[in-house]
C-alpha cells in the first residue's frame, strides 16, 4: 500500500516543480483559481438562475423558505422537521429576494462562505502553509459541487474549516461557529466533541456552545415550538436502510441479483432510495446503537492519547476524523453530501502535514470522486441494478471503510505511543490547529 502512495508522491513531485509550487503559493494565483472554478459553477448554474428555477435539494428549501417568508409557517416552529432548527437561517436567507432569485443567492452565499474558507486556511495570503489545503479545499469542492453547491452541507463545511483553523487564536469564535454548524447539520457535533476532549480550554469551549445552544432553546421556547426543538432526531429514528449506505451495500447486491423479497424502493416522505430485505429490518434498528458505541469507543481512544500527551493538534484532526467516519460508516442513512463532512478535517490535516495525512488525503480525493459518478451520473442505472453502477457504490464505500480504519488505526497509534522527547518539538506540537509560525 505504501508503494502507491510513494508512486502517487512521485507523480506529484514531478508535476509540481518547485517554480510552479511556488506559483501555487501566489495570492494572485489562489485568487485566479477561485475566482476561475466559481466562475465554472456560475455558467453551469446560469440557465437554471436565469429561468428561475432550483436544482438538487433547493426545491425542497425553496418551498420552505416560501412557506416561512409567505404563509408565517415555519418547519421547526410550526411542526416537526428532519433538520436542526438553525437550518432555517441559510434556507430562509436564499429566499429573501424572492422565489425566481433562490439559485443564485444560494450560490452567492455558499462562494462566499468558500472564500472565506479559503481566507482562513491562508491567514488571507500570509500564510504559505496555507495554500496547500486551500488548493486542496478546492479540488474537493469541484469534485464534490453538485452536492456542494446544493445542500446544505456547502453551508456548514467551509464554517467547520474555519472553526478548526480559529481554534487556537480565537477559540470562543471557534467554538461558536462548530456550535452553529451543528444547529445547522447535526455532524459538525463530532468535531465539536474532538474539540472538548482534546482542548485546554475546556470549559470556555463547553459555556460557548453551550450558551449559544440555550439561546436557540430560549428561542423556540418563547415562539412556542419547545416540543419540535428535538424533532430532527425523532424524524431519523424510523427510517430504514438508504441506498447509498455503506451497511446497505450487501442488500443492494441482493436486489441487483434478484433476490426474492429484497428490493430497492423510494420513500416518497422523505424522497429516498431505501432497501428492503431479509434481515434487513433488524440492522436498520441496530446500526444507531452500534454507531453511538463505535462513538463512544473513539472517544475513550481519545482520552487515553490525550492523557499520554499525544500531539494535541494531530490527536484533534485524528479523532474528528474518526468520530465523522463513524458517523458514516455506521449510519443506516447514507446520501453524497456525507463526503462533505470529511473533506474539512482532511483539508486542515493537509494543511499540517502532507506526508502524515497523504493516505487519507488521496482516498478523499477518490471517494470525492466516485460519490459523484455515483450520484447524479449513474443514480438511475445504479436503482436499476445496473452492474458498473453497482461496483462503483461497493468501491466507494469500500473507501469510505478504509478511511475510517485508518483513522482508529492512527488514533490508536497516538494513543500508544509516547511523545518524543524534545522539549521544543514537543512544544511546536502541542500547538493548537491554525497557531504556528507564518510563512512568507
């Protein structure tokens, strides 16, 4: 294995001579190459902005925003609704200019976030070890960009990258941004946990999320919608095994081969692909407490590293990387915008060290890849049984498994290993995500 990725290294040394890395660590470079893939998204989107029409999930959130600015009718005030209620804002925001003009405000906003994003990682051009996940962040965000600029996942990702980058010159900032990432999409909590176990500011980071969180609750408390505050985790409970699931995948080859009683059929409710089959029932009702003791593993994996004074910045991307692979690996829901979760803690993993976080960099990078083949390119083919849709689903889950190893085999490697040492490598090592010295 480590042979592919000396090959993978070796390609890279060649493509990226030293005149063109020093190219790539241009500001004028890093603003042309975002401004150049936005541009690309923009006319991709142009026909369906100037129609006014929505694409991918925007329809959805489009009526809602409608529903909420037009009628007074709120999802998560009004009745109960599949996400936090701090998914509102971003929903309701597009829709402020009207209904024809929701594709691009959403577009603006998410650019916009991305910039920032970017401007973080980079220290706003000052800092040359910057530049390396920021091309990075990009490169995932073109290959990821129908779920990317879709979903909400295009909102909370870039928040969680620089929540992560903030930690260690404004950790309340910080922890604010993780807290209202989480109200948003439920995952950026598994990096918020890695934060609180790992951080020595523990307890500012707890009363920040935590203060934050009671304004939410003291909101919707005083609009009346108390009883719909938790709905976005009841609404999950009762479903059953989705498509794309890695968990799924077996079931999927079984409808795919024909096998009597399991079928791949669309939940109109929810508008999903799920998988109905022998047995199939009974791991749908298991994988939740299998997830949450998977989590629960990661976070005593955690602990113990911590208390043998493992690299805190290290320690707080491998386990963020863990808790979010444990998030997907062993979720019965499964859906392309889930790869978005990742790429944040990869892209700052970059940013720290290529040569420690080249395997999970490359296997992103694939995964980012074939999630997109799979959905939208090949979706219909893949309901269908199609074979090669079929083995591009196994291939990426698959990957997404190996990821998730890979980051409890790191994690547990921390956790074993004494730290060096030297005083001043230890010191340097300890600093938090984000802190050190700026590069030219």
């Amino acid at each position: 294995m480590s042979r592919t990725f000396d090959w993978i290294d070796a390609r890279l040394a060649t493509a990226l001579t030293p005149s063109r890395r020093l190219t790539l660590q241009r500001p004028r470079t890093l603003a042309l190459g975002f401004l150049g893939l936005h541009a690309v998204f923009l006319v991709a989107l142009l026909p369906t902005i100037l129609t006014g029409r929505v694409l991918g999930d925007l329809p959805l959130y489009r009526q809602w925003a409608e529903l909420g600015l037009g009628n007074g009718f709120w999802q998560g005030l009004d009745v109960a609704w599949v996400y936090p209620i701090g998914a509102m804002l971003p929903i309701a925001f597009a829709g402020i200019a009207g209904p024809l003009l929701y594709q691009l405000l959403w577009f603006l906003m998410t650019a916009a976030l991305n910039a920032v994003a970017v401007g973080a990682l980079t220290d706003w051009g000052r800092r040359r070890s910057g530049y390396k996940p920021a091309w990075y962040w990009l490169l995932c965000s073109f290959l990821l960009s129908p779920v990317g600029l879709l979903r909400l996942e295009g909102v909370t990702a870039p928040i969680v990258i620089v929540g992560l980058v903030l930690l260690a010159r404004r950790p309340v900032i910080a922890a604010l941004l993780l807290a209202l990432a989480t109200w948003i999409k439920v995952w950026p909590a598994a990096v918020f946990l890695a934060v609180v176990t790992v951080s020595s500011r523990k307890l500012t980071m707890v009363l920040t999320g935590a203060a934050l969180s009671a304004g939410v609750a003291a909101s919707v408390w005083l609009l009346d919608a108390a009883q719909f505050l938790t709905g976005f985790v009841t609404e999950q409970t009762d479903r059953a095994l989705q498509l794309e699931a890695p968990v799924t995948t077996p079931w999927v080859w079984l409808a795919s081969l024909g096998q009597h009683d399991t079928l791949i059929y669309e939940n109109f409710a929810i508008a999903t692909r799920e998988v109905s089959g022998p047995g199939a029932g009974l791991v749908a009702s298991l994988m939740t407490p299998v997830m949450f003791g998977a989590i629960a593993a990661i976070f005593v994996l955690m602990v113990i590293a911590q208390r043998r004074q493992a690299d805190a910045a290290e320690l707080l991307l491998l386990g963020s990387l863990a808790l979010v692979s444990a998030f997907i690996v062993f979720n019965k829901v499964g859906s392309p915008q889930y790869m978005l979760w990742l790429v944040p803690i990869v892209a700052v993993g970059v940013g720290r060290s290529w040569a420690a976080w080249r395997v999970p960099a490359v296997l992103m990078l694939a995964i980012s890849a074939l999630t997109t083949l799979i959905f939208p390119i090949f979706y219909l083919p893949l309901i269908d049984g199609n074979l090669f849709s079929l083995l591009l689903l196994t291939t990426r889950n698959g990957l997404l498994v190996a990821l998730g190893g890979w980051s409890i085999v790191a994690l547990a490697r921390s956790a074993h290993t004494a730290p060096r040492s030297e005083a001043a490598a230890g010191a340097r090592r300890a600093l938090p995500v984000g802190q050190g010295r700026i590069d030219g």
